[in-house]
C-alpha cells in the first residue's frame, strides 16, 4: 500500500469514523463535542494565530502518553518559556489529562484525522517549527505535510515491539517514505532502536535516549491528595489495586480477589478502571458479584465491610497507588499491551502484571529481571501470587526497594531528549 492508496481508504472509511464517534459518545459524551478540531479548524486567539511558524507541536494519542510527555512539557516551559506548545491527544481523556496538568501554558486542541484536507487545514493555522511525536504515534499524512510545510519530524520515548515491526514491514511501501521523512527517532531502548533499522531508518537517526517514563515526579501529586483519600478508609487493612483495568479484565480480577478473599477477609480492593465510561458498569459488576463497592465519587467512608474501593476520579492514580500495598497493573490479562507499571514501583509497591506487555515490554523485563516485577499468567495464577506476597511481607518489600532502585538508575532519559528536541527546534 502506497500513500494514495491509504488516502482513498482512508476517505472511504471516514464516514464510518464519524458513526463510530457518535457511537463512543453514548457511553462519552465528550466524544460528541469539538469535532472541528478533528478535522483541523481549531479555533485560536488573535494572540494565539501571532504565534504562527513558532509552535512546537506535541502530539500525545492518549492518557499514557501525556502523561509520559509531561516532565519533557514542564522543562520546556521552565528552560524556554517563549516556545509556543500545542498538544494534541485523540481522546477526552487524554485531553482532560492535558488541560488537568497544563491548563493554561500550553494550548491544547484535538489532534486532526490523518486525511490530507484536515491536516492541511491544522498546519495553515498553526505552521509549528517541530513536529513531536511521543512514542510511536506515527501517522503518514501527519508526517508527510508536516515536512512539506517545513517543520522538522522528530519522534520522542518511542518503541516499536516486533510484532509492530512486522506490521509496519506488511506495508513498508506507506510506511518507508514516511519513516525516511523523520529527521529523529529517540528511542527507549536498544532493542526499539535496532527494529526501527531493520525497517530502513539510518542508525544516525536513531539514538537510544532511555524513557521519559522513569522520571516520575512523585512530588507534584502532594501528600495532601494522598491522605485525603487514605482517610476515607476505616482501619488498617491490606490493600490491593488493579489499575487501569481493561474491559474483560476486571471479571478476572474479580475472581482473583475472591480466591484472596478466605485466608484474607480484610484484604480491600482498590480497582480502578482504565475509561471512565465504563466506571458505572464496573461497579454494578462487582455487586452483581456480591462484593460491597464504595466509589470514589461517593466520598463516603470505606467500611471493614466493604470489598471494593472504586477509583472512579481522573488523575488521582498516584494517590491510589499511595494507598495500597500491592499493585496488579492491568491491561495485561486481556490482549491491550499492559498499562504504565513504573508509578507503583517508583513509589515502592510489588508489581504484578500478566502476559500481555507489549506496550512496556521492554521495562517490564527490566523490572522483572531486577525482581521488582511477577508476571502472572491468569486469573488463578495472579490469586496466588497475591496470596503469597502477603504473607511473605520480606519478600514484598525486597520488590518494592529492586523497583525503586531500577528506577533511580535510568534517570537521565528526559535530559538527553531534551538537549535533542532544542537541537531540532
């Protein structure tokens, strides 16, 4: 498939683009606002449209990303405050998160659809000097029109699993053009790197930068947010969590916990779903299985008698993760490629994950090689661990310390992706 090619597709499908939103914004309202800024008329300030030719475009698809871009966006901020930021996610939450952690220093609109007239129609309004990609969020036409008007195409934290590489291989011609048109591929790891080759990218355009994901500024979150939510809790209780819990995975979870449950009655789970459109199916289901839930949105007192904690707030997870004692990090016991594992072991926590870790594959194996991580293969695989961490409180804590050490190792990565996004602006 050639860029032409992908166009007329891309055309075709784009009616089906729109229903599918229609579709999600019963569930997510917020799906059904903004639209023209997905097909690239945002709307901006006299001052804002001053900026034209100046901007830094950051692109971040979704939660994980922006968060992951955060501390390279505050270093900016802080270094060259007269550099104009733009972000742009593909979701509401990824664009709450933004306007959550940035609500005034950067300007944040919808990333457009990757069709030739909606980019276009982004880049007359903003003409950005640099294009940023964070991890592998890579889109032709993004690509290709962005070097057409000038801009410069840099891709910051990527990685590239094999089995992306194989697809990008299954359409090299589309995606050979478009990876050769990018002036710099910092990657997280040598392995992202060598597969970014193996796909035609020159080795001179591939540093090995480490990831941006280390660097998590525990501080920022605040105690006060952590005791606030500490205190809703009665008594001193094990506590569990699974975070960003994936549709199909919290029915596994669930039955985990009850396996739990018998040798540890005052085991609480804390569980906190990864979209928030699905927080009230989430909680009927854990009643539908006879466990006491308490949300978060309640703000009410979790009882002894309560099961289940659920963390139905955004950009609260480090709080959760504060709370707890052991941490399952979801998207990993259904096919979605694992979820951000690096904020419970930097805060000190056990983390378990199961066999799905494409998406942090290989700081996943970091973890696990320094024995700060269990992968766990199933429902019944995951109660055991659990079982067995808690009583073996030695052994939790000697994960908790091996995660927070490989942690304090890989600094560094946000300073030397900086130093490259200055040279390329």
């Amino acid at each position: 498939m050639n860029r032409l090619t992908y166009n007329l597709l891309f055309t075709l499908i784009l009616p089906l683009i729109i229903v599918r939103l229609l579709w999600r914004s019963l569930k997510a309202p917020a799906y059904a606002r903004r639209w023209a800024e997905r097909f690239g008329f945002a709307q901006l300030s006299a001052e804002q449209k001053a900026l034209k030719g100046q901007w830094l475009w950051v692109h971040a698809v979704s939660v994980g990303e922006s968060i992951a871009a955060a501390p390279l966006i505050r270093k900016l901020l802080q270094e060259h405050p007269e550099i104009p930021i733009v972000v742009t996610t593909m979701t509401p939450t990824g664009s709450e998160r933004v306007q959550a952690m940035f609500p005034e220093q950067v300007c944040h609109v919808y990333a457009p659809y990757d069709h030739p007239i909606a980019v276009q129609n982004f880049l007359r309004r903003f003409n950005p000097r640099l294009l940023l990609i964070m991890e592998t969020e890579l889109w032709p036409n993004i690509v290709h029109y962005s070097k057409k008007s000038g801009a410069k195409v840099m891709v910051a934290n990527a990685r590239l699993s094999e089995k992306s590489a194989r697809g990008y291989e299954k359409f090299i011609k589309l995606a050979a053009p478009m990876l050769a048109s990018i002036d710099c591929i910092a990657t997280q790891a040598q392995n992202d790197a060598q597969r970014f080759v193996r796909l035609g990218v020159p080795v001179a355009k591939v540093p090995v930068t480490g990831s941006i994901k280390f660097e998590i500024d525990l501080v920022d979150n605040g105690q006060e947010q952590h005791q606030q939510i500490a205190a809703l809790i009665e008594g001193a209780r094990p506590v569990l969590i699974a975070a960003s819990t994936r549709e199909g995975e919290e029915e596994k979870v669930l039955a985990a916990f009850k396996k739990c449950l018998p040798k540890i009655p005052e085991l609480l789970l804390v569980l906190v779903p990864r979209h928030p459109e699905r927080f009230r199916a989430v909680a009927k289901l854990c009643q539908t299985q006879g466990l006491s839930v308490v949300s978060r949105s309640e703000a009410r007192e979790v009882t002894e008698l309560d099961n289940v904690f659920l963390g139905d707030s955004m950009g609260e997870m480090l709080s959760y993760f504060a709370i707890s004692d052991l941490a399952f990090v979801g998207g990993s016991l259904v096919d979605t490629g694992c979820h951000n594992v690096l904020e419970p072991a930097a805060l000190g926590l056990p983390v378990l994950v199961g066999p799905s870790q494409f998406n942090f594959q290989t700081i996943c194996e970091q973890l696990e090689e320094a024995g700060a991580l269990k992968t766990v293969i199933d429902e019944v695989h995951l109660s055991h661990t659990i079982l067995e961490l808690f009583a073996d409180p030695e052994q939790s804590k000697a994960m908790g310390l091996a995660g927070q050490k490989i942690i304090a190792e890989n600094k560094g990565a946000l300073q030397r992706t900086y130093d490259i996004v200055i040279a390329h602006y």
